[in-house]
C-alpha cells in the first residue's frame, strides 16, 4: 500500500503551506489568527482550497495505460483484497489498493459559493487540504439508506488514491479489509436503475450482509470529475 503522507505531500508540495509555518499548525505568529481564530476560517485557506480543485481539474485526463490491465489480471489466486465499509444502511467494497488511510473524521472546510455534486469541502490531512466528497450523494443513495444506524459505531474517512491525487470520503462504519474468495462475488448487478449500479462491479454476502463491490476506477473518475 502506498504511504499516504507521501502520496499526499507530492502532490500539493507547490502549496502555500502557510498554515502548517504560521499558522495553527506552526508557530502560530499569523496576524491573522487573532481575526479568524482558526486557519480554516481565513480566505488565505479557502483560495488554497480552491485552487486545489483545480488541479484536480486539471489532471482529470487519466493515463489509460495505467490501468490498460484489468482487475482480474492483477489479483493472484482465488481471493480478492477489500476494504468493506457502510454508509448508512449500505454495506460497499471497494479494492485494497486504493486505500491510502483511514483516518479519524476530521472537520470539513466548506467553500462558499462553490455548489458542486457530491463535494462537501475541503479537510486537513497532516496539513495538507484534500477535497472531502459525498460518496452517498455520488453513488446516489436513497435518503432512507442513508440514514444512521442505531449501533454504536465510531465513523471515519477514507483516504482513497485516485490518478490525480488522494480524495476524503467520510463512512458510517469500516468493517475492515478482507480477502474474498473469487467465487464468492457475484457479477450480477440485477435491475437496479440507481447511479450506485453503474459503479457495481458486483454483489458478495459477507457475514451475513449482502455487500455491493464497488469498480474503483470509474468510480474515482467520476469522484475526480465531480471536481472540475
């Protein structure tokens, strides 16, 4: 797996950063800070979080030889790594490789004026703003499936690898990473007319959850592309 500090601190490197020298994360010698008391507060952050939607914007043409192999042809044996995780009442999967971290639910910078699909904002990550997305509302969950279970269980975020660089996703619950047996996933994605069926790459039953698998690449392209 990728070290996701690394991940994350080449691809923002070029950022002003002054949050992390200056800043609540720094020295805390910003003039600025008496005003807005928090760096997430300040314009300063916000024109940082903007400007790194663009470029993810700007890096949304993907490498097609990158991922020219597909899925199957990269698992060995007869088991497949997933990371299975909840968002309301909807148990997903998605592959082990495109988990960066999970991380503790970290407060969420809302950009005014700025009414994207799926984007909630930016968050901090080790002082580095990443976009923070809805994947319920990209997947295009219903609300009554997203609504909280009565379990008492701890929500985090999910540090995914894209193409164009990591992105948040906030969960309900992660059940973990687990190896699958390739005959326990079905192909099948039934009739389903919901957006979530056009990233499904397939249904297995786990515990005694019907989980859906989630196709990664198109799912973090359209992840990537709600951004631009």
């Amino acid at each position: 797996m990728t070290d996701s500090v690394d991940l994350i601190q080449q691809t923002y490197t070029a950022v002003d950063d002054c949050w992390n020298r200056i800043g609540v994360f720094g020295d805390k010698r910003c003039p600025q800070l008496e005003r807005h008391i928090h760096c997430r507060n300040c314009e300063v952050y916000g024109a940082a979080a903007i400007a790194l939607l663009d470029r993810y914007g700007n890096t949304l043409e993907l490498d097609d030889s990158q991922y020219g192999q597909s899925e199957a042809s990269l698992e060995t044996g007869e088991q497949r790594s997933l990371l299975i995780f909840r968002l309301g009442e909807q148990w997903l999967a998605i592959a082990s490789r495109r988990l960066a971290e999970v991380m503790p639910v970290s407060p969420i910078h809302v950009l005014p004026h700025r009414k994207t699909r799926g984007l909630l904002g930016v968050t901090n990550v080790r002082g580095t703003l990443v976009a923070c997305l809805s994947l319920g509302e990209l997947l295009g969950l219903e609300a009554q499936e997203l609504r909280r279970s009565n379990q008492r269980v701890i929500p985090r975020m999910l540090i995914l690898q894209s193409d164009s660089g990591p992105l948040v996703a906030p969960v309900d619950e992660v059940s973990g990473i687990q190896r699958i047996a390739l005959d326990k996933i079905s192909t099948s994605k039934g009739e389903d007319s919901r957006t979530i069926s056009r990233f499904a790459a397939g249904v297995l039953q786990w515990q005694g959850q019907s989980i859906t698998l989630l196709d990664d690449e198109p799912l973090l392209q359209h992840m990537i592309g709600s951004l631009a």
